[in-house]
C-alpha cells in the first residue's frame, strides 16, 4: 500500500509540474548570450621600427705587386721592408712606402744638416736605410762615407688580399626573418638582398648606410572594428591619441579608445557596447568583455580602456539596443494667477508617441498668458472650457527625457501699475509686461522715502535680449568670452522720473514727471522672469553700469542691493538705476526646486514600456481623470498653487494578451502543485473508504 500511494505521488507531482511549465511562455535565448565571438582572418601585420645600417669600405692591396692606388706594398720582417713576393696571408698587414727621402750617411757622426751617421739615428732622429734590390735594410754595420740612404716617412699600414678588393664593414649584421623592406613589408630581406644593399650603400664613397625595418617588441598594432552581427554604425574612433580605427600603442600599457556608437534605428538606443580583444595570431579572444561607458556630456560618444602583450589585436565592437523611451521631465513656472499646469501621464513613451499637457486656466487668465516649449520649440494648445491642452510629440527624438517648459504670467504679473497713497502716487509703465513685474507700491515707497514733500513718480521698465550700454556690453562681452559657460540670460532697462509738489493735489494733478532719479534712498523690487534656456541653472548674477561697473550677487553689497532666486523669478533689489544685464551659469543646479517622481504614484508604473490602457492611436495618453497631477519631475514657480494629486486609478490589465509577466508563472505552477495535491488527497480519502468497507 505504502508503495503505491507513493507511485500515486510521484504521479501527481509530475503532472503538476508538466501543467505548471506548460502555462509559462517559451522565452528565447538573449542576443548577448547567443553572439559569437567572431573575427575576421588577420593579415600577419606587425609594428615595425626603423633601423639604420653604418656601412664601411677600407681600400685593400694586391700583394705581390701594385695595389689599386699603384702602390707597392711591403711586408715588415724584423726592422725592415721587404718587397712583396711570393704569397700572403690573406688580410695580413702589409705597408705602403710614401715617397722615402734620400740623404747622405757619414761613416762618423754627421757634421752637416742632410749629414747622417750610419748605424743609429740621424740628427732628426729618423733611422737610416740602405736599399738592397727592392728592399729596404735598416742601417747596420759599416756604410762608405757619403753614401746614399734613405728615410722611410710614417710608411701606411694596409691590409693585403689575394685579388686586392676592399674590405667592408657592417654596423648590424644579416639575420634570416628579421629585416625588411618597408615598414609593412610582409616578408623579409633575404641575405643576397641584405648585401645588395650594402655594396649600393659605399659604391662612390668609403662609407654610407642603408635603412631596414625591424619587430619593436615594445609595440601593437591594434585595429577596431565592429562585431559581424552588429548593426550600430561607428564613427570618430580614436586609440590612444591616434584619431583612426587602427593605431601603434605601447605594450602592457593601459590604453584608452573612444568613438561615436548610434543606433540602427531613429527609435532605438544603445543599451551597451561591449568589447572584446582578439589575437589577430591565434584569433581567439584575450580576458574578458569589456564593457563601454558613456563620455560624460556627450550624446553617443562611449570609451573604454585596454592593454595587450600581444603584437596584433583585434577590437570586436558590439552593440545592444532597445527601444528608446522618452520619460518626460515638466519644468513648471506658470503663475498661479494664470493656471495649473500637468502632465496627463508621466509614462516613458516610444519616439513618435506624443505626451499631453493640460494647462487649467485661473479665472481671469487667457490661453494666451501661457507658454508651452519642448525641445526649443514653442507648443500651442487647444482651449475648452478654461482647459488647454497640448499635444507634445517626441519624433526625432535621441535623448531619454523631454524637458518641457511651461511659463506664463499676467501683464505685470498682476500687480498694481499705479496707486495713490497719502497725497502722492505711483505709475509703472512697463512695456514687457509678460517678462517683468513691478510693484506700483515698491516704486512709491522707494521714491518717498528720505522726501517731505509730495511725490508724483514713473517707472518705465523694459526688457530686452541684448545689451545697450557700451560699457555694459562691453563687460558682458569680456566675461563670456573668459567664462563660456557664462550666458546672457536678458537685459532689463529701469528708469524713474518724478515731481514733488508741495501740496497734494499739485502732485494729483501733475501730467508729467520729467525729472529722473538717478539713486534711491530705499531699493526698488524688481521681478524677472527668467528665460526657459535660463531655468535650473547653477548660478546667476546681474551686472549694472552706473558710473563704473557692479556686480549685484544673492549677498548684499554696501547699498544693500542683492538679488533673489526663486523658481522661474529673479528678483532685485536695487538703488542705482540704469540697466542691468542678467548672466546665469550654464550648468545644471537646484533653482528652481524640482519635485522628485513619487514612487509609489501609479500613474509612474515600475515598467515604463507597458502602454496605459487610456493611450489613444496616436500616442497620446488620455487619462480617466484629465485634471490629475501627474508626479512627474516637475518643478513649480509657487509651491503654494500645485494641484492636488488624483486619487489613485483602478488597476490595469496588461494590454499585452498572452504574455503573461514572471510573478504570473510562479502564480500558476503554484496552482497546478496545489491541485495535483488535492487530487491525490481526493484519492487516498477513496481508497481509506473503500478498505474500510472491505473490513465491515
């Protein structure tokens, strides 16, 4: 019984894990782990140094009679010269006599100048000779009075050769297979070759060279080339500091190659590019990948160090792509008196999908008060029912995020353009309304302060995208150059006029103020707003001319003027009126704040590539709630205005039918264990059944 319930087991085991593996999909093998290693047959290229070959000719004697120069030679036995004769050793010193002087030998010592006595030395010293035959005998013995000898003068040692051809020497000497030709010679000199080239080298002179090639074992040839099944193109490879895909690099030394790696397709992105170092001798590669990474501040550019021992390698580029997805990242500065603004999903999507942006308009505020930008481009939306919508598209788009923009503000922000207080008033006239604000009541209080009379002021404020001043563009012009990460963000122009009247209604009723203030006792505020290119920057500052040039920082200086960043505004606080020329760092920072994506938003799914169900044909996301805030990066002017956060949706299904995710496999083995069980247990109740029946 024993034994069969535990053939039933095992029955019932392996039928749940047959239904269980049957319900998950076949998944192929990965691209990266079926690839080959692949090279094409090398061609036996190795670096070469080139090396130079000092050849010599010393002329050589016949002997036994004249040598090339007619000479005749002498071999040295003992003291004396003996005419060459009969045979020599091959190579053997011989001597050429160099025209001997004749002189007159004395039986004593000589007297005279040209008088020498036999048997020793002459009065200059030189040892006498008398010529028997052809030979000439050192003075020895009795010689007759006046009898003529000879000098022998610094005699020339040469070597001596049977047929009398000169002897050459060589610097370096022929070895079979290692010299060549050229550089990139694929077989070597051959030893007849070699000798050729050293007779050509002294065939006029007595000396010259010749230059050869040979193996610099301190050197590789390495060659970069992208993997057969790759379908990424490269560019701009670089080895080393060698621009080009092939380059001679020192041995055991880490070398750097960078290059320009785009994906197949518009819609695509590289994942990874990996290399891998081949013996272009064995073909098989050397170490493991290596993996490429991204140069910081490029696009496409990727680099990755390597080192060989090896006098050729060959470097395998290969790619993976994948579908680029664009996740957008909302930079929010519209003002809360003009409207909310949110992206209805915050989903990456595929390029050619569009993201929808929904702008609510506050009460009051025109459609026109908005501005939409996305890759530099401005947007224009369709109103319904003080909802504007914007469709933004991502074709042709490389990068991963989208930045969009979204800015907008009421003529002079809303704030008051004129006011009357105590006998005095105010007026701004401001001609760029939509880019700069001021406060009819900061214009007045500043002109009042330190004055007992009554005041009528104007403001007139403008801003512009060039600078006016010479001075001023002058200086901006100098810093930019110096500095090129410093950028012009915009200029603003403020001046204010007044009149003072001693009464109130003289200054009521006062048409013009033509009288410009120059200084101000009080800092007049000044809000503007910064460009969409001057957004998130990492510093800013504003330079003034007046009189000479200041520099007006987030610290005050000694008149107490400083400027104010926050979100999209700028804001100064100013006495000294002129214009002033906005300059922020172009590099990314922490103005305005960001808002961080919340993780736990369900409008930010974990797997960006599954479409949400609400996604029209033509890509763009339609949400069940369009007036919900969606938790995208997004960066808000005033925290105080953000739109509240849209209940959470019901879940969704997959809209990819049929394939069902990796937690749905364990789900469903579970289930299939979990009824072979049941069944197993059905049967041992049966069978625990049907022995008691037999027992009664």
């Amino acid at each position: 019984m024993i034994r069969g319930m535990k053939k039933k087991l095992l029955i019932g085991l392996l039928t749940a894990a047959v239904v269980g593996s049957s319900l998950a999909p076949s998944v192929p093998y990965s691209e990266e782990f079926t690839q080959e290693v692949k090279a094409d047959t090398p061609s036996a290229v190795t670096t070469r140094k080139a090396v130079t070959v000092q050849v010599n000719k010393t002329q050589a004697y016949k002997w036994g009679g004249s040598g090339a120069d007619g000479a005749t030679l002498y071999k040295k036995v003992n003291n004396n010269y003996i005419k060459g004769a009969g045979a020599a050793t091959e190579g053997a010193k011989v001597y050429k006599i160099n025209d001997p002087t004749v002189v007159s030998a004395q039986a004593v010592e000589g007297e005279g100048p040209t008088s020498y006595k036999w048997g020793g030395n002459g009065a200059d010293g030189d040892a006498l000779y008398k010529k028997v035959g052809n030979d000439y005998i050192k003075g020895v013995g009795a010689a007759t009075e006046g009898a003529t000898a000879y000098e022998i003068n610094n005699p020339t040692e040469v070597l001596a050769t049977e047929d009398g051809d000169p002897t050459i020497t060589t610097s370096l000497q022929f070895s079979a297979g290692k010299y060549y030709e050229t550089a990139d010679s694929s077989i070597a000199l051959t030893e007849d070759q070699w000798k050729g080239k050293v007779v050509d080298a002294v065939q006029s002179e007595a000396s010259g060279s010749f230059t050869v090639y040979e193996k610099d074992t301190t050197k590789a040839v390495v060659e970069v080339t992208p993997s057969k099944d790759t379908k990424s193109t490269f560019s701009n490879t670089k080895i080393g500091s060698t621009s080009g895909t092939s380059a001679v690099i020192d041995k055991n030394k880490a070398t750097e190659v960078t290059g320009d790696v785009i994906a197949s397709d518009p819609a695509k992105t590289i994942k990874s590019v990996v290399a891998k170092i081949i013996n272009t001798t064995t073909n098989q590669q050397i170490g493991t990948d290596i993996t490429a990474t991204k140069v910081d501040g490029t696009d496409n550019t990727y680099k990755f160090a390597f080192q060989t021992a090896e006098d050729s390698v060959k470097i395998l580029i290969s790619t993976v792509e994948e579908d680029l997805m664009i996740t957008p990242k909302l930079t929010d500065t519209l003002a809360s008196n003009v409207g909310t603004a949110a992206l209805t999903s915050t989903s990456a999507v595929k390029v050619g999908k569009e993201f929808e942006l929904k702008v609510t308009l506050a009460e009051g505020a025109k459609a026109s008060d908005v501005t939409v930008k996305a890759n530099d481009k401005a947007l224009t939306g369709t109103e319904e029912d003080g909802v504007v919508t914007y469709k933004i598209p991502t074709t042709g788009m490389k990068d991963k995020e989208l930045e969009i923009f979204v800015t907008g503000h009421r003529d002079n922000d809303g704030l008051d353009k004129e006011v009357s207080k105590n006998g005095s008033k105010a007026t701004v006239n401001n001609t760029s309304a939509k880019d700069v604000s001021v406060d009819a009541n900061s214009v007045l209080e500043a002109v009042k302060e330190g004055e007992t009379k009554y005041v009528n002021a104007l403001m007139e404020v403008k801003t512009d995208n060039t600078v006016d001043t010479t001075a001023l563009k002058k200086e901006v012009e100098a810093r930019t150059t110096v500095d090129t990460k410093l950028k012009l963000a915009g200029c603003i122009d403020i001046n204010i006029y007044k009149e003072v009247s001693d009464t109130a209604d003289g200054a009521a009723t006062a048409t013009t103020a033509s009288t410009a203030v120059t200084s101000l006792q009080k800092p007049v505020v000044v809000n503007y707003f910064l460009p969409s290119e001057a957004l998130n920057k990492s510093g800013y500052k504003v330079l003034r001319y007046h009189d000479t040039i200041d520099e007006i920082t987030t610290t005050p200086n000694a008149d107490g003027e400083y400027i104010e960043v926050s979100g999209g505004k700028l804001t100064l606080h100013v006495k000294k009126l002129s214009e002033f020329a906005v300059l922020y760092n172009d590099e990314a920072g922490t103005t305005p704040e960001v808002n961080p994506t919340d993780p736990t938003d369900p409008t930010n799914p974990t797997d960006p590539t599954t479409p949400d169900a609400g996604n029209t044909d033509n890509g763009a996301v339609t949400p069940a709630n369009p007036a919900a805030t969606a938790g995208a990066t997004t960066t808000k002017a005033d925290e105080a205005k953000k739109a509240p956060a849209a209940p959470a949706p019901a879940k969704k299904l997959s809209a990819k039918t049929g394939s069902p995710k990796t937690a749905d496999y364990a789900v469903n083995s579970l289930l299939a264990l979990l009824t072979g069980a049941a069944g197993l247990f059905g049967i041992s109740l049966m069978n625990s059944k049907k022995r008691k029946d037999e027992d009664q």
